[in-house]
C-alpha cells in the first residue's frame, strides 16, 4: 500500500501555537490550535504540542511524515531598545524608538 507523504507546519505564537499536516500538493489534511501559554516556560508547551500533534495525526492513517517546519517570532533578543534614526542635511533626528527592542521571524525546517 503507498503512502501520503505530509510535511507539518508549526506556528508558534504568544497566544496560540497553531499547527497542520500538508500534503505535497499544499492541501491542508488536518489542523489544530493550542494555547502557547506563553507567561509559562517554554519547555512546558512542547509535551503539550507533542500530545496534540500524536493525537491529530493519528486520524490520517495511510500518510509518512517527510518533514517538520516551525516558525516563531522572537523579541528582543539583545535586549536593546530598537532604534531608527533619519539624517537630513547633516541633521540626524530619532524616526522611531521601541523600547522592547528588534523583532525577529525566525524559522526552522528539517526533512527527513
């Protein structure tokens, strides 16, 4: 019997770590959300993640996990306030200041 190759799809946010398995032609075959829970320790998501991701991807018999992408937003990783400034006609002037620092996409993938 041929299997469904699926890739899953991990995002992890502030509030909700959503995640999917897809298929090679980019159809979603399952979907699920928890919350990250995020005031908490982060080792205290991933056993949570883990048992729902087992639990969703048990209802796709017939399908092999290729691969796993996670992506997450990371802030203030120096914990610098994140500065702009704007010079004009030697004249430099602050454009923006947040003082939580620069924000950070950050993505990871892994085939098998």
């Amino acid at each position: 019997m041929d299997t469904m190759e699926t890739v899953l799809g991990i995002d992890i946010g502030g509030t909700t770590t959503a995640f999917g398995f897809v298929d090679r032609e980019g159809k979603v075959l399952a979907e699920a959300a928890i919350a990250t829970e995020g005031t908490k320790p982060a080792r205290t998501l991933v056993p949570r993640l883990a048992a729902r991701i087992r639990e969703v991807g048990a209802g796709l018999p017939g399908t092999t996990l290729k691969g796993i992408g996670v992506q997450f937003q990371a802030n203030n990783i120096f914990n610098t306030p994140y500065v702009v400034t704007q010079t004009v006609d030697n004249i430099t002037t602050l454009k923006e200041y947040h003082e939580f620092g620069s924000q950070y996409l950050i993505g990871v993938t892994y085939r098998y």
